[in-house]
C-alpha cells in the first residue's frame, strides 16, 4: 500500500524542472500522475545528480520522492527522512549507474552548518547516487558548490 500526502492527494499540482537554463513545466492533477512525472525525472539525472525539491508544506515533495524511487524499483515504502534528516535507499537494480537514492530533509535545520553531521560529499563520493533534497533553500552554500549537478524542482 502505498502512503501519500493527502494534501497532495487532494488537488492538481504543477512541478517545474529546471536544469541550468533549461524548464520543463508539468502538471500533476493527482497522485496516480506523480508516477508519471517521476518517470519523466528520472531519463532527466544520473549518478552525481542532486535533486533540490522545494514547495510549501504539503505541496508534495515526499509524494514525489515516494513516485520516484517507485519507478527506480525500490520496493521498501520511502518515508519522509523530517525526523532522522535522511534516509538511504539501494536500486535492487542499478538504473544509469544509479544504485541508491540518499534523502535528505533540511527543514529542520536552523542553520546550514547543521549539514555537516550528515557528511552530504562522502556520502555522494562512491559515485553512483542521487541526493533528493527537500527544503533546498536551507542549504543555498553547500548547493551553489554543486550548482552543476543540481536539477531543480519547485512544486505548486
């Protein structure tokens, strides 16, 4: 069974992907259709990528990370990393070289030196992950370092 953030559930929902210069618009009308815009998210990263997802709370960024690793083949539910900060999931099979998605939850960071405990670049240094990021805007410096590996995300 899978969880969703009935927030999310309840109305259409538009995400924008922006990659350097390039934005792609979608419209997400429901949950089943996150699915589809994950499938659509992942032709567009590879390992190395970070995902900053930001919106409102309960615009649906977990909903989506949840869509995500779904069509990575991850079977084991993803929940929400707000309270452990993050949460790591290997692919049961490796999709463009990724092999795990690392979920990160900064909104409870009161400031961005609070990432260090998480040791964001030797958890990326194998290579072959994609860090999901909820809440970006917490971490603008670590980010700008990564500004070339970073596909962004904003969800209406």
């Amino acid at each position: 069974m899978t969880r969703v953030n009935k927030s999310a559930a309840g109305n259409g929902r538009r995400a924008t992907i922006t990659i350097g210069n390039v934005i792609r618009r979608s419209d997400v009308p429901d949950v089943a259709a996150w699915e589809g815009f994950a499938d659509e998210v992942k032709t567009l990263i590879g390992p190395g990528n970070i995902l900053a997802i930001s919106g409102e709370l309960g615009a649906g960024k977990t909903t989506f990370i949840q869509a995500l690793s779904k069509v990575l083949g991850i079977k084991k539910h993803t929940l929400s990393p707000t309270f452990s900060l993050m949460r790591s999931y290997r692919l049961p099979r490796t999709y463009q070289g990724i092999k795990r998605i690392i979920h990160v939850d900064a909104y409870r960071f009161a400031a961005e030196r609070e990432l260090v405990v998480l040791d964001l670049d030797e958890e990326m240094a194998d290579g072959s992950s994609v860090l999901v990021v909820e809440w970006p805007e917490k971490i603008p410096n670590w980010l700008s370092r990564h500004a070339s590996k970073t596909v962004r995300i904003h969800i209406d």
